[in-house]
C-alpha cells in the first residue's frame, strides 16, 4: 500500500482520465431529490453535501435482475447459451463510503459460500472502487460498531480523504488501485503528511458485536422479535436498499420457444419469500421473517461465514417507512 | 393527549378491548404503537405529525387477533376504515375508533354511519407537494409525461412498500404474486413497474382514499400515490362518488350508469 | 408435453382458395407440443370426423385443434367427435380460418400467415385447456308465449297440447293479432276470422294454458330452463272475474269517436271497449287514456250500467312472477303508416289506404260491413290503384328488404275489388311479381286472367288530387318507360312490414339479438331459424321477419316442438363455462379475501359468501362461491377479482393470456 | 397487398362472442375484405378482458389494440358491456396520466348485425396505427432489463 496526495485540480484531471480510459464510471448523483449512483461522464455530476445515497452500491456486483443464461427449443433440442461475463465492461465506483465498500466482502461471502458464483465473480473483477472516507454521519450510522469506521478500507482499491484545500489523501490499496492511478501518475503527488484520522466523522461505537452476538445466541424464542416488528408492514425496502443482502429469485422469462433466466432481487422479509406450494409457510408470522433478517446479519454470518452481515450503512432505517430502525432494535437486544 | 390516553388505560383496564393501535414518538417522526396494557399508553400521542395511516394494521389478522381492539386514527386512517368497512374486511364489534377532533375533544365511533358523518366535514385537497407535481404533470405533453414516469418507473425496485403501505392492499395473494400466468414480471423493469403502478391505480379506482402511503413509504422517491391520487380526483366527479366517503355497499368500477362517457368508443 | 393433433380443413375451396392448407398444416405441425397435422377438404363430413377420432386414439391425443369455420358453426360437432373419441370435449377448440380469413382476405402470403397465426394461437389455448364436466341443471316444464297473434296461439296449443303449461301474454286487450283483422286470404280465399276465431277460444279454453291479456313482459332474469319472467298486467279497470260480457256499458259509453286500433283507424270504439266482436276474452277494458273519467274525474255511465259492480276504478297495474323454462317470442310485425309517403299522399288524402286499411274495408266485420267503399265520401270506387312495394326493397325508405307479403295480398285485394265492385278497374303498379309458394302463381294469374286486373310494371312516382280524382303518376317500364297515368277513386298502398314498436327493448329484456330493423335474429340463418342466441328463447313469426301465415304457423309449431323437446328432459346439460373461485388446502383455503367486488359486478346474482370454518366451528374467514346454476359465464367477475382467485373456464386467464401472448411471440 | 416497405402494424383485436365475434363472422359470411393486420382473440364478454392483457399486448410488441363488444343494452349477459365501459374509462384516464399512447387502442361496439362496421372498423384502426406508427416508444422501453436506474437514464 502506498499513501499519496492529490490536488483538487489533479483529482479532476485523473477523473477525465478514467473517463478517457473508456471505462464506466459510477457516482453519486443528486436528481429528484435523491441521490444515487449513476453513470456520470463529468466530475461536476457527482453530488457534495450529502450524508448517504439511497441505495447501496450493492447492484454493480449484483444487479437487480440479470439473465443467467438463455436458451431457444428447435424441433425438440434445446440451445443454451450461457450469459458471457466477458461483455460486463470496465467499471469504477467514485465515491463510495467505506460501509458500501465492506460490503462486497459478505456479499461475496454468501454468492461463494459453497460453489463460486462466477457471475458475481466476473463483476466484481470488471469493478475497481474508489471510495471517500467520511467527515460526516447521522444519526442512523453506525460503522464503528460493526469492525467498520469512517476511514475502513475494507473493499476498497483506492480511499481518498478530502483535505480543506480540496486534495486529498489517496490510499492506494490494491493493483487494480494502483492500475487506476497509472492512468495519470503525475498527479499523484508525494503525501504530505497528512492525519486521515483528524479528517474523519467522529462517530463512538453504540454496541459491542460479541455482545450482541452472544444475546441473539439464546434469542430464537424471545418475544423480543415480535416486539420490535409489530409495526413492520413487511415491505423489501431493507433489503433492498441494504448493500449485503443477497436474497434473490430465479425466474424465467420465457416467450414462445425462446427465453432466459433470471436472477433478480428478492427479500426474505415478503411473506411468500419462504411459502411453500402446499401453503405451508416456515416464516408464517412477520416476527419471524424479522428475527431471520437480525439472526442471518448479526448471528448466521458471523458464525458459518466469519463476516458481520452489516457494514452499519444506517440504509434500511432511513428507507422504512415505518421507523424500524436497526441501530434502536439492536441495541435493545445487546442491553437485555 | 391525556384524555386519550387516560381512556386508552381505562379500555384495557377494564378488558373492553385487547389492543390499542396509537402512536408513539420514533427516532424522525411518530410512528405506530400497539398498546397491549395500561401502561404503554402512557407513549400515546396523537397531534398532527401522526399522519401514517394505520389502517394497514386493522386487517391483520396475526396482530389483531380475534378480541376488540381500538386505533387511534386520524382523518386518513378514518377514510380508510370505511372502505375497510365497505369490502367487508371489518366488523363494527371488533373496533372501537377513537380520534381527537379539531377542538381537541376525544371521539369515539363504533358504527361506519358515525365515521361517515365525522369524515364528512373534512374535504380531500392537494396539499403543496402534490399540487407542485401535479401542476407540472398536468402541464405536460403526452411524450413528456411518459419520459417523466419512465424516468421514475427506472428508480422502483419492486420493494412492494407501496402495497404493504396501503390499507386497501390487504390480498393474501398479490397480482404480483400470481405466476400462473405470470402478469406481472417478479424483476424490476421499467415496463413492467409501469405495468405494476397502473395495476395499483386500476385497483384503486373508486377506492382510494388518497391518504398517500404509498408515496410516503417509496424508498426511492417515486411520487406514486399522485397516480392513485389523479385516478381518483379525475374519476370520482364522472363516476359520481365522493373519495374516502364510500357508500356502504357497492363500488365505483363495479356498477356503471347507463349514460357512461362513451365518445372514446368508435 | 402436450400432445395436440390439428386438422386443417379446405372447406372445399372456401378455405384454400385463399390460403396455402398445406403449409399451415406443415409449420403448425412443426410447432412445440403439436403431435400430429392435417389438412382435409372437409373436416366436419364423415372422414373428416373419423380422421379427427383415430387421431385422438393413435397419437394418444390431449388437445385437437381443428382450422375450420367459425366455432359458432361447428364447435359442437367437433366437440362430439372428440368426446366419441374418449377425448374430454372441451379440450377441442377451433381456430376460425373462413369467417376471419379466407373469406375477407385475398390469396396472399398474409392470409396464410395469418391462419398461422389463429391456428398457433389456439394450439396456445389448447395447451391450457382443462378437461372439464358438464353442468346439470333442473328444468322448469312450463312455457312463456309472448304475442298472442296467430304465432303465439299456434305455440301456445302446440306446447299445451304435448301436456306442458304455457303462460301467453298478449298487450292488446284480445287476442288475435294481424290475423283477426285480415278479411280472406290467399291463395284460398277463405276467411281469416272463421278459421282464426277457433283456436282463439282453444287457447282461452285449453285447461294448459294461463292467458294474460293487456300484459306485456316486465322483466327476465335467469337462464334457459329456469327463467324468472316479470308481468305487468295492465289494469282494465274491469273485474274480469264478475263482468260477463254483456256489453251494455260499452252501449252507453258517451265516448264514441276513439279511432279504432281493430279497423286501422277506419272506424271508431268508445273509452269502455272489447277491440272486436269476437275478441277473446269478450270483455272490455276502459282506455284510460280516452274516459271522461279518468280525463277530468266525471262520468261513471258505466259503473251505472254495469248490472255485476265489475268496474274497477282504482286498479292499478300488478307485476307477477312467473318462473318458466322456455319462452317463445311471437310478438309480430307492424305495417309502416302515416307519413312514410308524402308522395302518394298518405294521410293527406282520405282514399289513400294501407293495405291493412284495404283489409277492413273487405272485412265483413269491418266498418263498410265488406263493401269497398271510400272513406272520403262512402261512394263506392269505379277505379281503384294498388301500388306494392310501397317502401320496401328501396333503400332510399331505408327499408332495403322485400316484405314479402304484398305481392300475395295485393293480388288478393285487387281480386276481392273485382269481386265486390263489378265493373270496377283495378290497376297494380309493382315491382318484380314475387308469388313463390303452394298455389301462389296460380293465384296471381288468376287475378290477372280471370279477374282482369290490370298488372303494370313500373313505379308510381306520385299521387295527387286533381277535382276528387287521385291522380296516380307512374311509368310502365314493360312499354320502355311510357309515362302512365291513372284517375282513380282509391289507391292501396302496400306497404312495408316492419319490426313491431317497442321489439328492440324487448330484445334488451330478453338479451336477444335484433337486426338492423329490429327484427329479432335467429340463431342462424338455415340451420337454426326459430332459436334465439340466448339459450331457451325461441321465435315464431314475423317477429323474425316479414312472413305469411302458413309459414308463421310452420315456425311457431317448430318453436313449439323445440320447447317440448327441451321439456322432455328433467335436467339440462349445461356448458361448463362458468367462474369458479379457486380453494387450496388450509391454511390458505382460497386467496379469495372476500372484498365481494365480484359480488356487486354479477350479473346474474350467482355469488354467493361462503364461510370458511375451523375445526372447532369457528368462523375463520367468508370468501366468495359461485353457484353456477346462475352463472352465465361472461367473466366479468373475473376481471374485476384483484387477487385473480376467481377465473372462468374455457377463458381462463392461463389461456387468454397464452392466446394474446403467441400472437406476438415471434 | 400493401409494398413491402410500408408498415404493417401488429394489432390484436379483443371481442366479446355474442356481438363482435358474430359480427366479424358477418362480415366473412358477406365477403367483405378488410387488412390481415388484425387477428381476433374471442372472450366470452368484453367484461372478462383484462385490461392487463392489454398491457401485455404493447410490452410484446402489439403496435394497437381493438376491443369491441356489444352495444350498449344489447349485452348476451345483461350489463358485461357497461362494466367493461366503465372500466376502459378508468383505464384510459389511468394510462394518459402515465404518457401512454391511448390512441393505440380502439375502443368499438359491433354487433352481431355489423359485418360491415367490423371490417371498416379494421381498415380505418390499420390506417390509424399506420399512420401513428410503430409503438417504439414503448417497444423499446420494454426490453430493458437491468438497464434502468442504475444504469443510464431509460
């Protein structure tokens, strides 16, 4: 790992220069009130002065619908033809807070936690992220309470660190990193040296994980569960909108004798999520569907798959639409 | 406050009724509270920030079990009840609706003609938010219109919080959720989330309340309840109903007049 | 995968002519799911059958396609052979290749494709289709008539004489119709009232049928077998049960000058009235709408009169129900009147009459007591002008069709002129001489060589009054257009029957079809001429279109045989399509919420709440049935349903949508 | 029938069996000759058309839509017309407000009597559409999949 300084003037050029490289670039951009990630093509596009994009960036790794692969009968045979990963184009994630950025890794950690997905393999390797430490959070953050902070690099192939002149720190942390700056090496200045942490959000831990952990341990029977979702109205917007969540459907979109299938998104907070054809549900009741969507972040994950499922985004608080707010439900469970 | 809340004690004191669905303070807004014993309604509020409209919880049957219980229901949830009532998801026995009306006196209604006449001085209108969007969609072209949904219809992911936010969504089994045939494609697409939000108005028509819910509860911004909300205040004149006023039995789109508009039919 | 055979039929040339067969047979047959294609030159004959029916046996066949005529022909038949095949009937469905292609498009590439196109779409159905059961439902053994001309008495005792009851309603306060006010007819010459008057009394005498008289329907709800039929019975202010006919109060009723309706306007009745001497019932009605009483509250003669107390002042209309099985519509035609010819002068002048008008006035019974003589002045016409097609066959008159009728009574009048006036001079201006039928062209020659009618051929162009004659204006085209005229003392106008008044909201009652001129249309044209597209509702006479009586009485007896053969099962086998709501094991037990919308949009009152009960018999939820003896299978229930857990078989949502859905699946 | 450049619009026809169908047979039985643009799917009533199916059509690829059924007071089932009026009201209202082309579809009463109303009322909806044009608009938009959103701007 190598720590430089850019110029505000030198970030701008190497922008263009990524552009100029023909490569996809993803940033946050402010339209309709919201901002989001979207294809820009200039630095202006990309939004200041926010605390958090609606969404996670959870969809470049992990599109929200994706055609596996497609297939045509022909007077009794059938032609496959398997999805090609080689035509996902280049990709660069700008701007990216470091709690989107820990996500690839449970993300992945579910996609190849018994064969490898190569579809979600092949977009990760197309996808360099470059992401921005944070100097502001709000009240549903909490990054540090999840082995994440403000500055975690976790995920990223480049951080940068926004200085008051307008440079910044550039952390240049892997080779796809180091290919990206390569790009426009000059203006990769020699680090000044610069604290990154007086640059960062201060933001104190609300729980302890093992805590925490070890109370939802013995928690598969509490009332707690129903409790806290009483008012979930069991909608998807959490999951959504959450950067690890990997629930999905695979569905097929058949016309006449051709068609294809499809990956898209699902939540296992729906109903019919877990509902069988006999009309017997396991997850009957919305208690249950809650207690699956804690245990598997907070519990599951961390037991078979080493890895927190939660970057402590604050997303699926902010998208409810009925003030279930994780960081509150959390808290309560590592305080009984 | 304390009135509602000294009667809201008083109710499950005395075991008139199980549940008591109210509002509380949250971590932005007030949000919903389900009072099951005297002292949770100590958390009660009711003023005019507590505008989610907690019909959506009435038909739940898990939640609600089988003994009577109470919502403390503002003007949305009030219209809301009513069409409730309408299509027969509710019974006068089993709720008891409480509300504080404008001179900050505590109401109780039991019978759907009560509700009725209470909603009744309260006229539905835009407020500033959907005036300014729908002045600007009412100033549209058709081709600017459909870039201006299809530009929105991009950003849904098919959540569904639009559907579990709405009172009147109560299905076991969705349209969306019928796969034999499959109307309604499972992945987001901005066709078929098109098709899905005009499904939603085409069920709505004549039913909803326009309590805006649905627009409240989008993650992604999509002013959706403005469709139901047009639908309906472009409808309920022709038709002849009176939104979030229902009559007791019957329906806008299933009953007809004679003397329909019919100059669109060749 | 399915296996589905399809059967292409040639229709002989009528289907390929247009389109390639062979090729639709071909690519159809290369269509996943298709087991086996022909094309045939005609699929409904015998082989053609026998192919579709060792198919099924030999490919194992689970669905047949048959690319033939409209459904609406031959649906049945193929259905038949299938089902005689062992496959279930309704997994056979046909795609319509003539009535929707080859016959409204040319031989093209195009039509080709397109009997692609319908016969994959249907091939889609198929695949969707589900076996399914016929429904059985009871049959109420007793008939409606309405219309109590001689149709509807000819219906009438037919049905009541196989030993089923019949209701004939009629609106008029007797029964009798056109027919009681004909005074002979062709070809014999005998008198329509003495060969009428004796079945009237039949039907007011027969123990099986229950006569209604100034009743008209009110309403009909229900289906074939099991109809609910509304009766106003209009109220006559006269107790039918104590009055005996006497007729002293219509001696003294003050109100004289009432046109008569019986003479065609020619004579005149009073307020208190009996239409005609031999009308059944002989009892009167008081004409509201006439009667001193009723007009300004004074008068009463009547009542004074009246030895048994039977008038009845206050009366008002009553509504019965009656339910019946079948109902037969005989409700006739009307004769276009007043106004419709300017040009001859109709209405204007008092000696320009109708044909029916023509009729009275040879009636022995009529106002003239038989003699042919003007109303203008009563002398009697040394000259008299009968025009025939007056209106009909001119599309200007917007009456494009040929009454039928005219040619056969205007022969007739001008024989019965010559017969009553000697010496007259009778002229018939007509079109074409239309005299297809037993004994009619002798008829007309008759008129012509013995009678000495004189017959030219040319339209007349006016009528007009010049010093008390009726100038009457035409050209005979038989001496190349030679300008023709005549003075004459009377002119007879035939003129064009036409849909009785008020057919075409009879029709929206009864959900029959109507022509364009409001004559209610048959179920098809050849093959089924007395049924009605709505099942157990059949026609009799010229409420179907002009005809005469021979004929009106042929239909109404074979209306009559298809009720009685309806009558002769206990149950009737229904289609099965009907809506179903769909039940699933618990816990779901149905995604029907009971919202009940479906409830409120049926037609037909056919949904029903059904309670959903635990095992401890609690109430666990109300969801939606159909009884589907009241279900008519429209769908519109279905439409509505949100949650789709209400579908109609035969178009269920899996076959429309794979219909729609081939159509653009390239 | 028509040269090989000019546009043949895709356009599917939903009619009710009672009036429609049976006048669309007319018509055959009469020999009037009208576009094969048309293909007809028959339904029992026009109160069973799902006015999802006519969304359907459009993401498919239809470029028009006829719906026609009885008049009004002549539906075999009574009311199944006005029902479905009603309905095409709502739907139409529901549809312009969200920009889609509602001259697409053709709305018609043809009775069982109206042979030739049917093929007139094919020829002139062909001419309509041809003249409108392919629905690309719409067509295109369609065959996004993952495309909106996150991707460029549909």
């Amino acid at each position: 790992m190598e720590t430089k300084y850019i110029s505000q003037g030198g970030m701008a050029q190497w922008f263009e220069s990524i552009i100029a490289s023909g490569k996809r670039v993803y940033a946050p951009v402010n339209s309709r009130g919201q901002v989001d990630f979207k294809l820009v093509k200039n630095l202006s596009e990309v939004a200041d002065d926010y605390i958090q994009t609606t969404q996670s960036i959870k969809a470049s790794v992990y599109p929200k619908a994706e055609v596996l692969f497609t297939y045509e009968k022909d007077h009794g045979k059938v032609n496959l033809s398997d999805f090609d990963p080689e035509t996902i184009p280049e990709t660069v994630l700008w701007k990216v807070h470091p709690c989107d950025a820990a996500g690839f890794k449970p993300l992945s950690a579910i996609f190849n936690w018994d064969s490898a997905d190569k579809l979600h393999n092949a977009h990760l390797v197309k996808t360099s992220v470059i992401s921005f430490s944070c100097a502001k959070a709000d009240q549903s953050c909490f990054c540090t309470s999840v082995n994440g902070s403000p500055g975690n690099t976790a995920g990223s192939d480049i951080q940068l660190t926004v200085l008051p002149d307008g440079g910044a720190i550039a952390e240049i942390l892997t080779p796809k990193g180091e290919a990206l700056v390569a790009l426009l090496p000059p203006v990769f200045e020699a680090e000044r040296g610069d604290k990154k942490e007086q640059y960062l959000v201060d933001l104190p831990a609300r729980f302890s994980l093992e805590e925490v952990n070890a109370k939802l341990n013995k928690a598969f029977n509490s009332t707690v569960w129903k409790e806290q979702s009483e008012r979930c109205i069991g909608c998807g917007a959490c999951a959504f909108v959450c950067p690890t969540c990997a629930c999905f459907d695979i569905q097929e979109d058949v016309h006449g004798s051709k068609g294809r299938r499809i990956r898209c998104w699902d939540a296992c907070g729906f109903a019919l999520f877990t509902l069988h054809t006999s009309g017997h549900n396991p997850r009957e009741h919305q208690s249950q569907r809650w207690r699956q969507r804690i245990l598997h972040k907070f519990s599951y994950m961390p037991d078979r798959l080493s890895v927190v499922g939660c970057t402590g985004c604050g997303r699926c608080s902010r998208a409810c639409p009925v003030d279930m707010n994780i960081l509150e439900h959390i808290t309560s469970i590592a305080k009984q | 406050m304390k009135k509602l809340r000294d009667r809201v004690a008083a109710l499950l004191d005395e075991g008139a009724v199980s549940l008591v669905i109210g509002y509380e303070e949250g971590t932005k807004r007030p949000r919903p509270l389900f009072c099951r014993n005297s002292e949770s309604s100590g958390k009660l509020i009711f003023d005019s920030r507590c505008f989610h409209n907690l019909a959506v919880y009435v038909t739940k049957k898990e939640l609600v079990g089988k003994e009577r219980f109470a919502v403390t229901a503002p003007i949305s949830t009030l219209r809301s009840i009513l069409q409730l009532y309408v299509e027969n998801q509710l019974s006068e026995e089993k709720l008891l609706v409480l509300t504080v009306d404008l001179n900050g006196e505590l109401r109780e209604f039991v019978t759907f003609e009560e509700i009725s006449a209470y909603v009744a001085q309260f006229e539905m209108k835009r407020g500033e938010r959907e005036q300014e969007i729908l002045s600007k969609i009412e100033g549209m072209t058709r081709e600017e219109r459909w870039k201006f949904w299809m530009g929105e219809m991009s950003h849904c992911f098919k959540c569904y919080a639009c559907r579990s936010a709405c009172p009147l969504c109560y299905c076991t089994k969705c349209v969306v959720e019928v796969n034999r045939p499959q109307w309604i494609n499972p992945w987001p697409s901005p066709i078929s989330n098109m098709e899905w939000h005009v499904n939603r108005a085409m069920h709505m028509v004549g039913r909803c309340t326009a309590c805006g819910a649905c627009g409240d509860a989008c993650p992604v911004g999509i002013p959706i309840d403005l469709i139901t909300r047009k639908m309906m205040e472009d409808l309920a004149p022709e038709f002849g109903y009176i939104p979030g006023q229902p009559a007791k039995q019957g329906n806008a789109l299933s009953s007809w007049k004679l003397d329909d508009r019919e100059q669109f039919i060749r | 995968m399915s296996k589905i055979g399809v059967f292409i039929c040639h229709c002989g040339e009528n289907i390929s002519a247009t389109v390639d067969v062979e090729r639709v047979a071909r690519e159809i047959g290369g269509m996943e799911g298709v087991a086996h294609a022909i094309d045939y030159k005609y699929m409904c004959s015998d082989p053609g059958q026998t192919f579709i029916k060792e198919a099924v046996k030999k490919y194992g066949l689970d669905g047949v396609v048959v690319g033939a005529c409209s459904p609406r022909m031959h649906e049945p038949t193929f259905r038949r052979a299938c089902a005689e095949a062992g496959l279930n009937p309704y997994l056979c469905e046909m795609a319509n290749l003539r009535e929707h292609c080859s016959w409204v498009h040319e031989k093209s590439e195009e039509t080709t494709e397109k009997a692609i196109d319908l016969v994959k779409m249907l091939v889609e159905k198929v695949k969707k289709d589900k076996p399914l059961e016929s429904i059985k439902v009871p049959v109420t053994k007793r008939a409606l008539v309405i219309g109590g001309g001689i149709a509807g008495i000819q219906a009438s005792l037919d049905i009541a004489n196989t030993g089923h009851k019949v209701i004939l309603i009629e609106r008029d306060p007797s029964i009798g119709g056109h027919m009681s006010q004909l005074s002979e007819t062709f070809p014999t010459l005998d008198c329509s009232q003495c060969i009428l008057t004796p079945r009237m009394v039949e039907v007011a005498q027969h123990p099986n049928i229950k006569l209604y008289t100034y009743a008209e329907l009110e309403s009909l709800e229900g289906f074939i077998g099991n109809f609910k039929a509304r009766i106003r019975l209009k109220a006559k202010s006269v107790n039918y049960s104590t009055c005996t006919g006497c007729g002293a109060c219509i001696q003294k009723c003050p109100v004289k000058k009432i046109p008569s309706e019986f003479n065609a306007g020619l004579g005149t009745r009073t307020a208190i009235y009996v239409p005609f001497p031999q009308a059944v019932p002989n009892k009167p009605v008081i004409d509201r709408v006439n009667c001193n009483y009723y007009k300004r509250g004074a008068c009463k003669i009547c009542e004074k009169t009246c030895q048994v107390g039977s008038i009845e002042w206050d009366k008002e209309d009553e509504i019965i129900t009656e339910e019946v099985g079948a109902v037969v519509l005989a409700t006739g035609f009307d004769v276009k009147g007043t106004d419709f010819f300017p040009e001859y002068g109709y209405g204007k002048y008092k000696d320009v009459l109708t044909g029916l008008q023509f009729e009275r006035l040879a009636s022995a019974s009529g106002p003239t007591f038989g003699e042919i003589r003007r109303p203008s002045d009563g002398t009697i016409p040394k000259k008299i002008v009968f025009i025939a097609c007056a209106g009909s066959r001119d599309p200007a008159k917007g009456i494009p069709y040929c009454s039928k009728i005219c040619c056969m009574y205007t022969a007739k009048h001008a024989m019965l002129y010559q017969h009553k006036v000697h010496g007259g001079e009778s002229t018939v201006f007509y079109m074409d001489i239309r005299a297809g039928g037993k004994n009619y062209e002798e008829f007309v020659r008759r008129a012509i060589e013995e009678d000495t009618v004189n017959y030219v051929r040319g339209r007349v162009a006016r009528v007009y009054e010049k010093d008390g004659k009726l100038i009457v204006k035409g050209v005979d085209t038989l001496l190349g257009g030679q300008q023709v005229e005549i003075e004459a003392d009377m002119v007879v106008l035939a003129t064009a029957g036409v849909a009785n008044c008020g057919s075409e909201q009879l029709a929206q009652k009864l959900h029959v079809s109507y022509d364009p001129y409001h004559f209610f249309a048959e179920a098809h044209p050849k093959l089924k001429p007395v049924e009605t597209n709505t099942a157990g509702i059949f026609l009799a006479g010229a409420c179907q279109a002009p005809k005469d009586i021979p004929e009106t009485v042929g239909m109404a007896s074979g209306a009559a045989v298809k009720v009685a053969a309806l009558f002769s099962n206990d149950e009737l086998v229904r289609e099965p399509i009907v809506a179903v709501v769909n039940r699933l094991a618990p816990p779901l037990y149905s995604t029907c919420v009971g919202c009940f919308m479906c409830e409120t949009a049926c037609p037909y009152n056919a949904i029903e709440h059904e309670e959903i009960k635990g095992r401890d018999g609690s109430l666990i939820r109300t969801i939606a049935r159909v009884n589907e003896g009241l279900c008519q299978g429209c769908g519109t229930c279905v439409a509505f349903c949100r949650s789709k857990s209400i579908d109609i078989q035969g178009y269920t949502n899996e076959q429309v949508y794979a219909e729609v859905m081939s159509l653009l699946n390239d | 029938m028509s040269s090989s450049t000019e546009f043949e619009p895709k356009i599917i026809a939903f009619v009710c069996n009672w009036c429609t169908y049976a006048g669309a047979d007319l018509t055959g039985t009469s020999r009037l000759k009208y576009a094969t643009n048309v293909k007809i799917v028959r339904f029992p009533c026009t109160g069973r058309i799902d006015f999802l199916l006519l969304l359907k059509s459009f993401a498919q690829g239809a470029d028009g839509v006829i719906v026609s059924g009885c008049h009004p007071n002549d539906c075999h089932y009574t009311s199944g017309n006005f029902h479905a009026r009603r309905r095409w009201i709502a739907f139409r209202t529901v549809l312009d407000l969200m920009g889609v082309d509602i001259r697409r579809i053709q709305y018609s009463w043809v009775s069982a009597a109206e042979g030739s109303k049917w093929a007139d009322l094919v020829n002139n909806t062909v001419a309509d559409i041809r003249a409108l044009g392919p629905y690309a608009e719409y067509q295109k938009v369609a065959e996004y999949l993952e495309k909106e959103g996150f991707d460029e701007e549909a």
